[in-house]
C-alpha cells in the first residue's frame, strides 16, 4: 500500500483536514454553512484515508465543473482510489463498470454523449409525460384503502424503475434487484453492513445481469431481421439503439455498452427516487408551501426546481482528478487531487440564493447544480424534471391532506456519500380526494 502523505492528493503537512463521518447526517446544511465561512476549498480525509479536495460555493464549484483541467477519468487517481477500497487492481486492468460517460472525457466522452443524447432529447422526453403520468396514477390506485403507506416503496421506486427501465427497454423480470444492487454499488466501502452487497458485489450482479440482456436482445434482433416485419414507425428503446449502433460500426465497444446501460439504470432510478421523496419531506416540513401547492397546482414546475435545489437528491458531484495544480479561491489544488463539488452546499450559497434555507416553491431565479454544470451536465436531466412534476402533482391532487407517519428524528437516510436520500418515508395518507 502507497503511503498515503506521499500521494499527489495527500495534504501537506501545514494542512489539517477535517474528516467527515461516512454515514448519513439528518442535516448536513448547518455543517457547510460553517465550513462556506471558513473557506471556499476544504481538505477531507474519508475514514478510508482517501482525501479530497471539497469545493462548496456555487461559483466556485460551477467553474470547477466547467474546467477542462479537472478531469473524470479515474485512472488519473488510481492508486489513492485502490487503497480507498474504491477500485481494485491494476490501473490498466480496469474493471468493466467504470467504462462510461461519467468517466470519461472527450473524446470518448463526445462519442459516447452523442450516440446516448439521441434517446434523451426533450421532446422524446416530453411524449413520454402521459406515460409517467399514468404510471403514477396505477401506483397510487394500488394505495387504496391504505391508511399508511412507504412512499419510497410503494410509489417513489416503482415509479422510477419502470420509467427507466421502458425507456431503456428492460424487462420486468429482476426489476426488485435493481434498487439492491444500485444501492451496493453506492455505499460507501468503509459503510458496508454485515451481510449486504459489498460495492463490488453489486457492480457485478448488475453487470452480469445486463451482458446477458444484451446478448439476449442482440439475438432477438437478428431473428427480427430476418423476418418480414416492418419496425420501421417504431421508437427503438435505448439498448437496441446502442445495439444497432455498435453493430454499425460506430465504435462502440461492447464494454462501453454494458457500462452505460448499468449507468443510465442506476441514474434514472436513485436521483428521481430521491427527488420525489427529499421534495414531499421537504412540503411536509414547509405546511404553508405545502397548502400553496395545494391551491395552486400550476406551480409544480418551479417547486420541483426548488426541491432540486433545497434538498437534492445527489449531496455530492462525481469526483474530478486535477491534471495540473490549479488555483481556487486563493487555494491551490495539487495536480493529481481527487476533487468533488458539494452540490448540497452550492444550493444553499448564501452569495447565489437569497434566503438559500428557506423553500420557496414561487421561486424563479433557480439555477441551482442538481444536475450539475457544463460538459457533464445530466442527459437525463428532462426525464428527471417530467418525473419529479408528474409524480408530486398526481400525489398532492390524490392525497392532498397527507403527512408524515411518525417522528421525523426516526427517519433514516441512506449510507452514500453521493447521494441524498432516505431508506423510507412513511406517510398518513389521509382520506382521497
């Protein structure tokens, strides 16, 4: 093992870094507000000894974003990964998974982005509304009679699942396991529970999963070539376009393929999960926002943007590696720095938002980094939007006197340090409308 204060992201010895713990904080907004007036660019050492460089304000972290020199490859930061526990073996013996968009840069990333944003425009996107719509309404048909209810489990997962999965054109069968395994590739390695899918377990049966689907779907259309039926009206989901695409010759690599469907899966599920949940939580804590909504239902656009920004769904950015030391805020960031934004405290700048802590569904200036910023920013950015709308609109008009099931102190948020959501939210739903 590398000796971690000799390593290009290690601090130096005038540095004291603070250490974050790695499981869930209730509320991590008080905590970034301090660290925002101590200073723009943090140290952190993670309980596996892995340092990163955190950016907090909005500014900052939008032009970290933006910035070339921050790169996403992770085999600029191999060794401090691997020591982590966040990769294993040798940097050019890379495991399948981390061959994605989100890992790459141009050109790979510019190839693969062109041949995925074709399944995600916004108007795909936007004819797929009455679809999510309806989802949501079948989910909550199935609520009835019901006192109480998880929304996570009962609506805010199916709904997600089955969006993602039509669109990328998977079937129902081991749709239960996605969440488990999405879960596992998520926590983080030093917050693995006794009995739970390790981190690499879960990249596994995912992976293993979607290379037989795609071998399966490759000989499904190949039997269709051969027959006379026409598919020509037909919008082919996303894996059959990747199929076709790498069949083409468009230079996608079967690795690639099977990594950005286990991407695209785990994208469209956790953070739409998270949305409506973290956006329902946050009306039940805000009533007076909350009966707004009620009164006016129109304004469900702009309350899933304030959600996005209050509370979201995804606490930090992908991490960045800097080829060169480059200089934030005053601060340098050593060459070979793993670095990370904090999209929770970016929304909450005080320098960007007026009032940043209090929910404000009306409001228009929002440009919040849920998504995140620049050559990176989300594909599924529409998807997610249409989701978040369709689902909160559909459960306030369904269940408009709804609340929280129990103390809020007993809820439980999820182990990742990525993500910024909750194992469940239990609801009175009160009578139907």
């Amino acid at each position: 093992m590398n000796d971690r204060s000799s390593q290009p992201g290690a601090p130096s010895g005038t540095e004291d870094p603070k250490v974050l713990p790695t499981g869930p904080r209730v509320d991590p907004y008080a905590l970034y507000s301090d660290m925002r007036a101590e200073g723009v660019v943090h140290t952190i050492r993670e309980p596996n000894g892995l340092h990163r460089r955190l950016v907090l304000r909005y500014a900052e972290a939008r032009d970290v974003m933006n910035d070339a020199r921050f790169a996403k490859d992770p085999g600029l930061a191999w060794d401090q990964l691997r020591d982590a526990g966040y990769v294993k073996g040798e940097r050019d013996n890379r495991a399948d998974y981390l061959y994605h968009l989100v890992n790459t840069d141009p050109p790979d990333h510019t190839r693969l982005r062109k041949l995925i944003s074709k399944a995600f425009t916004n108007r795909r996107m936007e004819a797929m509304r009455p679809r999510v719509r309806e989802i949501a309404e079948q989910l909550l048909d199935g609520l009835a009679g019901q006192r109480t209810a998880d929304l996570i489990e009962s609506y805010a997962h199916p709904l997600a699942t089955t969006v993602i999965c039509e669109i990328l054109g998977v079937p129902n069968t081991d749709r239960e396991n996605f969440r488990i395994w999405a879960t596992a590739m998520l926590t983080a390695p030093d917050a693995v529970v006794d009995g739970a899918l390790t981190p690499q377990q879960g990249y596994a049966a995912m992976q293993s999963f979607f290379t037989e689907l795609l071998a399966r779907r490759r000989e499904e259309l190949k039997d269709l070539a051969e027959s006379d039926e026409d598919t020509s009206d037909q919008q082919p989901d996303v894996i059959t376009g990747l199929i076709v695409a790498r069949d083409e010759g468009n230079r996608l690599t079967e690795t690639e393929m099977v990594s950005t469907v286990m991407l695209l899966l785990s994208a469209g599920q956790e953070p739409t999960v998270n949305l409506i949940a973290n956006g329902t939580l946050a009306l039940f804590d805000n009533p007076e926002q909350f009966a707004l909504l009620r009164a006016k239902p129109d304004l469900v656009a702009s309350a899933v943007e304030e959600f996005l920004r209050y509370d979201p769904p995804v606490e930090l950015s992908t991490m960045r590696v800097s080829t060169e030391d480059v200089e934030v805020a005053g601060t340098v960031i050593p060459a070979g720095s793993v670095v990370t934004v904090s999209i929770a405290s970016t929304s909450r700048d005080e320098r960007q938002f007026e009032n940043p802590d209090r929910l404000d569904i009306t409001r228009t200036d929002n440009p919040h980094l849920a998504f995140g910023y620049g050559l990176h920013h989300c594909i599924g950015a529409p998807l997610a939007r249409i989701e978040g709308q369709e689902a909160i609109a559909a459960l306030v008009d369904r269940y408009p006197g709804m609340s929280l099931s129990g103390s809020r102190d007993d809820l439980r948020w999820r182990p990742t340090r990525i993500m910024r959501g909750l194992v469940e939210l239990p609801v009175e739903l009160g009578p139907p409308a």
